[in-house]
C-alpha cells in the first residue's frame, strides 16, 4: 500500500516538474543554460569553482561577485568572437538567469540584499552600464507608400506572394513570428489557414466559396501569443480599396494555398508553391530583402530614411501609426493589435511628419494658451 502511495507521489512529482519545464520555451531555457555554464567559467576563474552556489558567502559578497561577474559579460569576455561590449539589458538578464538557478536548486536569490530587496549596487551598476549603452536603433514606421509601391514592384508569383502576405499582416499588426518563418523558437504560434475565417453579415464563408472575396470581414485567431493570451480574436472589415484590403488580400492568401494539393487545415499561411510544384515558406529574411528594395525604388529623399532603416517589425510600428493618425481611440488600437496596455505608444515613431503636423501651431495659438487654467502656487 505505501508502496503505490509513493510511486503516485513519484508520478505526480514528474508531472509537475515536466509542467515547470514547459513553462518555458527551449530558446530561454537555452538562454538560461548559457549563463549559468558562463557564471560556473567564471567561478572556475576566480578559484571559487567548488562553491557554485556562493554557499559559504554572506549576502553582500554573493552581490559583488555577481556585480564583478556582470562586468565579465559587459567586457565581452565571453564572446571570443565578437569581443564588444555587451548592453546593459544582457548583462541584467545574465544575472538574472544566474538567479533563477539559484532558485531552482532551492537556494536563496543572490541579488537580494539583507532587507530581502533587490541589490541597490547592483541597480546602480546597471544604470551606469545603460547611460553609456549606444543608443537603440529603431526600425521606423512603415508607410502607406511602401505598401502600394511594394504592390506595384511584385512581377513574380513569389513576390505577389509576399506581398499579399506582408500587406494582410500590416492590417492585424501581426508579429514577424506569426506569419512568417523566423529564426530560433518563438513563443508565439505561426498562423494556419483554420485560423483565418470570413464572414458576410453573420453567416460564415467556407474557403472554396468561390464568392469568398465578397465577404465584409475577414477574423483571425490568434491562438497562443507572446503574452500567454490564447485564442485572442481580431475582425477587420473591407477597406474599400481595389488592392490593399484585409478581406481581398487575406482571401487570395487563402485561396492560393488551398489551391496546393497537399494543403490542410493545419497549412501555414506562408506556405508558397514554386512553378517546379516544390513547398516553400516564405521567410522574415525574403521579405526584408524586398522591403530594402521596394523602399530604395522610392528613395530616401521620398520617405525620409534609409531603406535599412526598415525592418520587420516596422508593419507593426506602421499599423500603430496609422490607426493613430486615423483617429482611432487608444482602446480600440490596443484591441486590435493585441497589446495588454499603452506599450504601443512606444511604436508611434517620432520620425513619421503628419504625427506632429500643426502641433507648433497650436502651441502658439493665442487662444489656446489663454485658455490653460492658471498655475497655482
């Protein structure tokens, strides 16, 4: 009897360590890995290699070996081949991976001061780190421009492809990861065509609806994303225009791929069949490449910037713009591009004109500046 007792314990206990281990995608438990075998390299170093858990230190040494093994990192020690320094935010998340070891093996966080809250040296550390960091290159926001040039540029059957693709995604703000083959794992699911549905009025159009395109919406399921949100629904409805229209444009996607014998439910939507009859999916780095050139046909004296100015990510940056300049409510642009807060403000880029046009203007309008309520002191 005590015997089953304990081989369900057992039992129960694999489960629930193999749940813990899928809580987390293989790219962070990669990520967690590396920082650990660095931070044992490091021990190993500094002659400290048989205390890998800092066991015989107080609080405040596990802290400064930390702080001295995150300048080991920012020094680009561990990087014999590209020896640069290392942001900020790396150096922070290889401490933080050492710390989740630490918990893992049931000892107490070392970035923790004796007051239990996190090191004040080590925030000081960071912070210093991140005032010297190089500033950010950001991707600038996709313009309406491009898309129709880009529609202009597509000769090929592989170029429409993309096109379509590219042009159906910039509506739904879609992650690179979740319409095109990405390198790495993602946390984010890869769309397939039973995630794409059209609708006229209320009653559902079937794919090989050969009327499919008459459709006034077109909904997407986004079935696990980055922020654990599942099953997360977004309807667009016909834009008007004879080209870039979520419902035109996601039912040739559609329609396209069902047309490939071995296509099913399950089909992602990236998939592209060349003139030898071979399965292809379109990838991030094809689609770059001819944003790069589609964005050089117009030039920088057009747009503004430089083609390698754009990356991937700017059709999400472009979506959240250009609702913005619509005059779409805060609510409804988090809605529709699935974000949990304000955090798509950060994807209004300063860069694009129309965002600040007439704001000089109203800033010496005399009446308006009549009109702020006084000071009080």
């Amino acid at each position: 009897m005590l015997s089953s007792k304990r081989n369900n314990f057992l039992v129960d206990l694999h489960a629930a360590e193999t749940a813990s281990k899928n809580a987390v995608e293989p790219a962070t438990s990669e990520k967690q890995a590396l920082a650990w075998n660095r931070f044992n390299k490091y021990l190993h170093s500094i002659s400290i290699e048989s205390d890998p858990y800092l066991d015989k230190f107080t609080k405040y040494q596990r802290i400064k070996i930390l702080g001295a093994f995150a300048h080991a990192i920012r020094d680009g020690r561990f990087n014999h081949k590209r020896p640069n320094q290392v942001k900020s935010a790396s150096c922070r998340a290889s401490i933080d991976c050492v710390a989740q070891a630490f918990r893992m093996a049931n000892r107490p966080d070392p970035r923790l001061d004796e007051d239990g809250k996190p090191s004040f040296l080590l925030y000081r550390q960071f912070r210093g780190y991140k005032k010297l960091d190089a500033p950010e290159k950001q991707q600038v926001a996709l313009t309406g421009s491009i898309i129709k040039e880009f529609h202009k540029m597509a000769f090929t059957t592989l170029d429409k492809a993309m096109c379509q693709l590219f042009t159906g995604a910039f509506f739904f703000a879609m992650r690179s990861c979740e319409y095109l083959k990405v390198s790495g794992t993602r946390h984010t699911k890869l769309l397939c065509l039973k995630n794409v549905r059209f609708f006229k009025g209320h009653r559902e159009l079937l794919h090989h609806d050969k009327n499919l395109q008459s459709a006034d919406t077109v909904s997407i399921t986004f079935e696990f994303q980055k922020k654990d949100t599942r099953n997360d629904i977004v309807t667009h409805y016909k834009s008007g225009h004879k080209t870039i229209c979520p419902v035109l444009v996601w039912s040739q996607i559609i329609q396209q791929i069902r047309s490939y014998p071995s296509s099913n439910d399950n089909t992602s939507v990236n998939t592209f069949m060349d003139k030898y009859n071979k399965i292809h999916k379109i990838t991030g780095s094809q689609l770059l490449r001819q944003l790069h050139l589609t964005a050089a046909a117009i030039g920088k004296d057009i747009l503004g910037f430089s083609p390698n100015d754009l990356g991937l990510h700017s059709a999400r940056c472009g979506a959240a713009m250009a609702m913005c300049l619509a005059g779409v409510p805060v609510y409804t642009i988090m809605l529709l591009g699935r974000w949990s807060s304000d955090a798509f403000l950060r994807y209004i880029r300063k860069q694009v004109k129309e965002f600040s046009n007439g704001i000089s203007k109203k800033n010496v309008d005399t009446r308006q500046i009549l009109s702020y309520p006084r000071c009080q002191y």
